[in-house]
C-alpha cells in the first residue's frame, strides 16, 4: 500500500528555499540603498562644485612684461654672460578669489636655450591685485651653438636682443576660508625685445598661460 505521506520531504526543501530567498532580500536591499546612497552624494557633491564655480565664476591670471634691461653684455668664444631685469606685472582679476605664490621660478632663454633663471620669493596676492615682480637673473658663461652665438652677435649689432621669459609657478587659490588644492601655472613670454639704449621706451610683452 502507497504511503501517503512520502511527498513531504519536497515540501520542507521549497520551504527552506523559500527561508534562503526571503534573507536574501535584506541583503540585496541594503546593498541597493547604499548604492543610491553613494549616487546621491556623487550628485550632491558636483551640484556643490558647479554651483560653487558659478558663484566665484573664476578668470585666468594675468601676466605682462611691463620693463626689460640688460648690462654686463658679452660673448667671448661663443660663451654669453650677461644680467638681466625685468618687471613682471601679475594681474589677478578675481573679485572672490586671492591666490598663494608658494613657489616662482623665471627663467630666460635665446631661442630655445636657456641661458638664465632664479626664484623669487613667495608671495600672497589678494583679489583684483596687481602685483609687480622684480627678477633679476644672472647669465654666467653659458655655451651657446655657434649658429645662436651668431645670431645674438647680429641682434647685438642692431642694438637689441629679443629673449623668452619663462615663469614657473606653483599657487593655490583661496576662496572665503577654504584653501584649493595647488596647482602649476606656466607663463611664456615670447620675444621680449631688450634695447641696449637705456632711453628707448620699452615695448610691452603679453605672456601666454598653461595652467
């Protein structure tokens, strides 16, 4: 005679299936909230910066070589020594914003070779501030190629020498209380014309920025 009662073992394994799915869903759930939860946060966090960036609405910085000269001027076998000064004028046009110099490196080349550089010191510039740098660098037997030496007796011979500024700078921005985080600023102050005749006015050099 058939034993009516052989089908429950199958029953007692659905209901441990079912106990299995039923604690995984706590599980799934949760993970689920703390997704969204991380998603939230990621929106919360770009609105804040978006909305931020729109109130401070910040402008590049601005740079120009306002005075150039140069003394001591001589090439001897293709070697160049020389002293240079210049006037930076650094513009920060923000009217939320002020900015740390932590860092400034200028430097000046014929051509494409560098022939001196020197650091200034570091400096705070608030908003809307002009400030104007005074570096003095020093160009102490340098070897040039004969064809640059040759092309820098020419210029000599015309009465003015045309030489790239460089500036290096490492700043962080400062809105309201909060300090960014640093960022590097390079300048390119190309063909800045420096007259040996020191009653020749001064011609000024626009930089171009990389930051």
């Amino acid at each position: 005679m058939a034993n009516p009662f052989r089908s429950r073992p199958a029953n007692t394994t659905t209901q441990q299936q079912q106990q299995q799915h039923a604690a995984a869903r706590p599980k799934s759930s949760l993970l689920r909230i703390v997704i969204f939860a991380i998603l939230g946060l990621i929106v919360i966090v770009g609105l804040a910066v978006l909305i931020a960036w729109l109130i401070v609405k910040p402008k590049r910085l601005i740079y120009t070589v306002e005075d150039a000269s140069i003394r001591n001027f001589n090439i001897n076998s293709d070697h160049v020594n020389s002293s240079f000064s210049f006037a930076i004028r650094a513009y920060n046009p923000n009217k939320r914003m002020s900015v740390y110099y932590d860092a400034v490196e200028v430097s000046t080349a014929f051509d494409g070779q560098t022939v001196a550089f020197n650091t200034l010191s570091p400096f705070h510039q608030p908003k809307r501030n002009v400030t104007v740098l005074e570096a003095q660098l020093e160009s102490r037997d340098v070897a040039l190629s004969k064809s640059l030496s040759k092309d820098v007796r020419a210029q000599r011979a015309q009465g003015q020498v045309k030489v790239n500024l460089r500036i290096r700078a490492r700043i962080r921005f400062k809105v309201g209380a909060i300090k960014l985080r640093h960022q590097t600023v390079k300048a390119l102050c190309p063909a800045v014309p420096i007259s040996f005749h020191s009653g020749k006015s001064f011609q000024i050099t626009e930089c171009d920025l990389d930051y």
